[in-house]
C-alpha cells in the first residue's frame, strides 16, 4: 500500500514538475502580463465595443473565435486572459467563445495536428473550433442573461477614465500589446535558447520604455496589482489540480480507454470527449497523446474520437475547470463544460462517419 501511494504521489510530482518546467517562464508569466494589461490599460470602451452584450453579435463573436490564433499558445495562456476579459466587461458570450477557440486554433497546433495525425483532421480541428466555439458563446448567452444585465448595469456605473490616455500617441497601447504577445510567442517557440534569451531581452526592453516614457506611476501599480490579482486566483488552481490528476493517471492510464475509442459509434466519440474533459494536454501535446498513446497512427483509435478529444482536451481540464469555476461559478462551468463535451461528441461523430 505503501509502495502504491509513494508511486503515485511520484507521478503526480513528476507531472507537476514537468508542467512548471514547461510552461511556468515560457508561457504562464507572459500571459499573467497579458491579462493584467487588459485588466489595467485596455479602455472599457474598447472592450464594450467588441465584447459588450450590446456589441453586433457577428462582430465579437467573430473576433472572439479567431482571436487566439496568436495569442494562445497553450491551454493554461488561456485562462487568466479570458478572466481578464470577463473582468473588463466582456459578455459571457463573446468570452467565452475565445475561451473555447483560443488554445484549440493555435496556429502551431492545428499545423502540428495536420503534419502528424493527416491534413484532413487537422483541417477538421480548425473548422471544428471556430464553428463549435461561436455555437457554444451563443448558447451561454441565452442561458446566462443575468450576467450580461448585470454587466450593462456596471458599465452604467463604473466608467473610468484614464487621465493620462489623452497624452498618450494612439499607438502606445497596440505596441505595448504588440510588444507583450512577441515575448510570449519567442519564449514558446522552438528558435535556440541563445537566440529567444537575446529577442526577449530586446522585447523587454522596449516594453519598459514604453512603460518608463508613457505610462504614469499609478497605471504601472495598477497592471502589476491586476497581475498579482489574477496569479493569486489562478496559479494555487493550477498547481493543486496538476498535481491531483498526475496522482490519478497513476491508477487510471490513458491506456485503460482504447478499446472504447476504437470506432465511430456516438459512444466511442463520447468516451474520447470526456476522456479530454479530464486529461490536463497541454496544447500540442495532446497530439502526440492521440497519435502513440491512444493508439490513432496505429489504427487503435478512429479519427471521430481523436478530433472528439482534440476538441475537448485543449479546451477543458480537471485542473481548467477549477479554475474556471472559481473565476465564474460553478454553475456556468458546469454548463460550459457539457457544451463543449456534447459538442465534441457530435463533431467526432459527423466528421468519423462522413467519409472524408
């Protein structure tokens, strides 16, 4: 007994071990930056215009489902992003259309997707996404009118206006995002180490200019105080939940499931999306995990259930759906969640039995 619990506390270790490794410096610190200037620096109008309840829904949920082309490089850069969002006054629509569709549009991983497991299902990912994503925003809006009242109602109250932003060039704030999203983007790339030290330092630095010559003290204490908000919120979440899920995969591998996912029936589809519902797959490595693990290059899993978990994986996690519960309750999490495992399951089942 002994023996079976230090081996799982082990994996669990070694699991969250390889997750601050991996994505700690290069991916999470980045986006907190990110999300912490949305919060501070983005002007409410601004976000009312795209985001807003009131906005044209074609506008911001086409912005929102394609939005993470660029900006998601890995399912966790997701989360503080979109409470930073959510925060700023978004309807819960339109983020969550981009919480969908961030992590599973990224660019690398639809490229990744077609190059290892075949062009047509990494086609079918991309499509998958962007359409399931505007599908589901739209669905949370209808169930969830309270909140975008209530945000109207905020919006009523609270407009704050940033004394400074009116000497400040116009695009200071684009190149400060700019700027931001570049180092979040070096530091994930596979360019030698030398090489992503020497771009960041330089994206560093003009970031810090810009912050010395056109940002005011007070608006510097606030972007970090937003970060600080969101890491405090998010990080302990993130840590805990790893953690817990590398201790369970110890008795329950992913191995367990491939007779399930073997075929195109519903069941096999469903079983692939809830499988990805619990599995924490970083982007990117949940191709791998389907193309060797789970058995698709081998023939032991059939791509209706392999674009099912390429859909739900990315998307939602045991340790993303506590996060996301405690940044907007557990009862929408909740209805996020069977959206999207629902979804996926009817996306693998159209797309396994299509014949493409």
């Amino acid at each position: 007994m002994i023996d079976i619990l230090t081996g799982a506390l082990f994996v669990g270790w070694t699991i969250l071990l390889a997750y601050l490794t991996e994505h700690v410096v290069t991916c999470l610190i980045p986006a907190f930056f990110i999300a912490g200037a949305i919060a501070a620096f983005v002007k409410k109008d601004a976000i009312l215009k795209y985001f807003s309840p009131d906005a044209k829904k074609s506008v911001s949920f086409g912005i929102a489902s394609v939005s993470g082309t660029v900006l998601a490089v890995c399912s966790c850069t997701i989360l503080p992003m979109f409470a930073g969002i959510l925060k700023k006054g978004s309807g819960i629509g339109p983020a969550i259309t981009f919480l969908y569709a961030g992590p599973a549009i990224n660019i690398l991983a639809i490229v990744y997707s077609a190059k290892v497991l075949g062009i047509d299902i990494g086609i079918a990912r991309a499509v998958s996404a962007i359409l399931l994503s505007i599908v589901i925003g739209l669905i949370m809006t209808i169930i969830f009118k309270e909140h975008d009242n209530e945000v109207r109602a905020n919006a009523k109250k609270n407009i704050r206006i940033s004394s400074s932003s009116e000497e400040r060039p116009k695009w200071i704030i684009p190149a400060f995002f700019i700027f931001l999203i570049a180092i979040l983007l070096v530091g994930t790339s596979q360019l030698d180490i030398f090489i992503r030290l020497l771009i960041v330092y330089f994206l560093s630095m003009a970031v810090a200019f810009l912050l010395i010559y056109y940002f005011s003290r007070d608006e510097v204490t606030e972007w970090g105080y937003e970060i600080w908000d969101l890491t405090k919120k998010i990080f302990p979440i993130l840590v805990i939940g790893t953690f817990a899920l590398g201790v369970l995969s110890y008795f329950i591998p992913p191995e367990t499931f491939q007779p399930y996912i073997g075929d195109n029936s519903l069941l096999a589809n469903f079983t692939a999306a809830v499988i990805g519902a619990i599995l924490y797959m970083p982007t990117l490595l949940e191709v791998p995990v389907i193309g060797t693990t789970l058995g698709y290059l081998s023939g032991n899993m059939a791509k209706g259930p392999a674009l099912a978990l390429l859909l739900t994986g990315p998307s939602i996690s045991l340790p993303s759906l506590m996060v996301l519960t405690r940044v907007m309750g557990a009862k929408k999490t909740g209805v996020y969640a069977v959206l999207v495992v629902i979804f996926s399951t009817l996306a693998g089942f159209v797309f396994g039995n299509s014949g493409l």
